[in-house]
C-alpha cells in the first residue's frame, strides 16, 4: 500500500513555495518597519503551558491539541498556537528584566486536529506579533494599524476585508459578562446545540463562537460583553477605537466576538476576507494582559494577532501566481545528441551559475518545441545551442516575454559582467 500524507497535512510544492517565500518576505518586510524583533520557538511544548495558557474549555485545548506523553511521562502537545509559546520564552529568559517593551515576530507551523476544509488543515502555518510590557491603548491601534498595512502591502484589495473588534474587559468584567450569559442562556438551554450545552457550565463566553446554525438567534440577542466592561476597560476601549479612527481605519463592531482562546483580556479582534467562506479569518487577536501571570510570571500585558498563511495563499495565488513561477534566469536547450554541443552547454551553465544566475538546462532530450514550452514556464530566458551555432561560436538567446531573438557569442560567458549585461538587454 502506497504512503499517503497525514490527513490535513499537506505538502506544499515547488510551484507553491515561491509564493510562500515572497509572502514571507513581505510579511517580515512588514514586521520589520513596526519594530519587531523575530524569536524561534519550539514546536513542542508541555502539554500543560496550553492547558494552563489557552484554557482546558477551549475546543483548542479541549478537543484538537495533539497531546501525547514522552519515554519519561511528560505531557507533552505539539503547540497549536505561538503566544503561549512567546509568552514563556519571554518569562523564561527575562525578557522583561531587560526593560522596555519587547516586540516580537514569528513564522511558523502550528497544528490542531480540526475538520479539514477549505481554509482549515491540521498543520497550518502562521505568522504573527506579540508586544509584550504596555497597558497603552495605542499599542492595541499600532498593532491593528499593522495588520492593516500588512495585507495592503500584499495587495488585498481592502473592499473585501473587514475588521471586526470588541472588548471582553478585565477578569472582573469577564466574571460578571459570564453570569450574564448564563442568566441569558439557562432558561434557553433547548436553543442551543449540546456542543453549547456543556460550554453553559464550563464557559459561557464560548457560545458567542458557535457556528452552529440553531445557536444563532439566541447568540443575536445575548447580552453584550461591553455593557459589563469596568470603568477603566470602557475608556481603553473608547480610546482604541479613537486611534483606529484617527488612522482612518474601518471597523465593525461586532459583540459576538470573543475569540476562541481564553487568554484575551480588553481588545479582540479579527481582519476577514469575504474571499474565504466559511473560515473567512485571515487574522485574528487582541489583548492578554493576564496571561503572564497564568504562566507563573509577573504581570505582563501584551497585545498581539497571528494569521494563516494558507489563508494568505487562498486569496492571493491566483493574483501573484503569474509573477511568481519563474524561478529561473535561463533555461538552456541543447539541439540533438552531439556530444561537444552537450560538454559546451554544461560549460555555459556553469558560466551562468558563477555568474549568479540560476540556470538550468533540457535533460529529457524532449522536441524544440515542447522544451521551448517548459523554458517558457520556468524561465525568462532560453538558450539554444546545436550543431550549427557551436560551429559559429554562438547560441540563441531567445526573451521568453518578448520573444525577442538574438546571436550571441559563446565566449561572452567567460565574463560575468557581459553576461549580465546582455541578459538585461535580453
Ligand atoms: P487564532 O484565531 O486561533 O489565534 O488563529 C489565528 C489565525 O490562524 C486564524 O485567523 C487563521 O487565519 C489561522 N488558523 C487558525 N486555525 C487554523 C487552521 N486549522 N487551519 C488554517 N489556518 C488556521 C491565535 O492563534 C492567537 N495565538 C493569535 C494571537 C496572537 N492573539 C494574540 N496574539
């Protein structure tokens, strides 16, 4: 029997990883310019960081966290999130001894057994922000503000993106938004799926994000989470959305929205595409201003968001596709069998990889025709050498945008510099 990939796991091939690679230089481009700083973490932790970080009623932790025990016994979970992650590292290796705010980026895979469907895998990749040591509601705006830019520098056309944000205040404010629901949700405990059933004891703000259609009208008329916030969440909650406003950015209010993570604390929010279906979040975060403390740290506030990439892919392939698949500068065609015409070719193929470009050359012996086909798809450039040319001291060098032909002279590939330049003559 033939070995297939682990079921939503997929490999992501060669005609993909270009765009991969050009999304994550963006994207770190991005970071870059709002000051964050890149940290690695691993992709295993102890099981009990998300149990005691994310929450044990999150469907995260609860149901999708791969979980699994080392030789010795230890719990340990392939991590399906990164600010739990960040947040450990950070109070690990006292980050915050070193004063200041500390901004920091990452890339990476995460992995939750979900449904598989479009938009939604079991290793996905995400990127993300977490700033970590500021209270200032500012912070929650720039990091908003980031998003923002980050899918405009990539060319999402903003007509299809809306931002949605709320804020769930403090423990207290939570304590009581939470009996609120369930004073709301008792008496309606025969609307609701049994998945909500058992969310009415273990947390109730875990309704709000049921995608269950018989929850719906019961969630519509719920009571709102920012008519419970304290004084002081209400103001950073006024003055966020002031700075969003400032910044000219759009936003919509939406009181469902309470994110499925229980970490958050103040601002939530999430930028989708109307481009996606069902899983229309390209992004999504907010505020986690206890969550250090959860860890056994000091008190840290943070605020941060993380997005998928294959969310990214998803809305953007078929834009940048195009200008993204050739990987190469020249694709060379060697013109029969001949062996001086052959060594010759692997010469000039050396030439050109010395020269810094990437170069490669028609082994399958397949027709003019056809080569001339994959050179079109992988590169800019083809090169032709048979018989003929080699007696002239030439090849063909044919522009595989413009089509335009030109003879040019085998020695030209012993100097770099000339073949540059004739290459950017085309
Ligand atoms: P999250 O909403 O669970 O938040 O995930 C963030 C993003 O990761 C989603 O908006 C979506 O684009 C992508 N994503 C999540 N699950 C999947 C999946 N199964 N398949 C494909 N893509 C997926 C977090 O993870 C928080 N750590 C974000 C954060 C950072 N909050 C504060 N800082």
């Amino acid at each position: 029997m033939k070995i297939g990939a682990v079921r939503g796991m997929r490999d992501i091939l060669p005609e993909e990883t270009p765009l991969w690679r050009h999304l994550e230089a963006e994207i770190r481009a991005a970071f870059r310019l709002y000051g964050y700083r890149e940290i690695r973490t691993p992709l295993l932790e102890t099981a009990e960081l998300f149990s005691r970080g994310v929450g044990e009623a999150t469907d995260v932790v609860h149901k999708e966290m791969y979980v699994f025990p080392d030789k010795k016994g230890l719990l340990l979970a392939l991590r399906p999130e990164a600010t739990a992650s960040v947040v450990r590292a950070y109070l690990e290796h006292g980050l915050y001894a070193k004063g200041g705010l500390a901004k920091l980026y990452y890339f990476g895979p995460m992995f939750r057994y979900e449904k598989p469907q479009k938009g939604r895998s079991r290793q996905f990749h995400q990127y993300g922000v977490e700033a970590l040591g500021s209270l200032d509601p500012a912070l929650d705006a720039e990091v908003i503000d980031l998003a923002s830019y980050l899918v405009e520098r990539l060319g999402l056309p903003r007509e299809g993106l809306f931002l949605r944000i709320n804020s769930i205040g403090c423990r207290r404010d939570r304590d009581r938004y939470r009996e609120a629901l369930r004073d709301f949700f008792e008496p309606r405990q025969a609307e609701l799926c049994s998945d909500c059933r058992r969310r009415l004891s273990e947390n109730p703000m875990r309704i709000l994000d049921c995608k269950h259609p018989t929850c719906q009208p019961a969630i519509q008329a719920a009571p709102r989470s920012t008519d419970s916030l304290c004084g002081e969440c209400g103001a950073h909650f006024q003055e966020v959305l002031a700075q969003l406003e400032r910044l000219g950015l759009p936003y919509e209010l939406d009181h469902t929205l309470v994110r499925g993570l229980d970490y958050y604390t103040r601002t939530v929010f999430e930028l989708a595409s109307k481009d996606l279906g069902a899983q229309d979040a390209l992004l999504g975060g907010g505020r986690y201003d206890e969550l250090a403390e959860m860890l056994g740290g000091p008190p840290t506030p943070g605020v941060g968001f993380a997005g998928g990439m294959e969310r990214l892919v998803l809305v953007l392939r078929e834009r940048l596709e195009l200008e993204l698949g050739r990987e190469l500068d020249v694709y060379l065609i060697p013109i029969g069998e001949a062996p001086e015409v052959k060594r010759t070719a692997a010469w000039i193929l050396a030439q050109l990889r010395r020269a810094g470009l990437a170069a490669d050359m028609e082994y399958l012996g397949r027709s003019l025709r056809k080569a001339t086909q994959v050179a079109a798809r992988l590169a800019r450039y083809a090169l032709y050498l048979g018989p003929d040319e080699l007696a002239r001291g030439e090849v063909k060098l044919k522009d595989l945008g413009t089509g335009a032909e030109s003879a040019q002279a085998i020695g030209a590939f012993e100097r770099p510099e000339m073949l540059k330049r004739m290459l950017a003559r085309g």
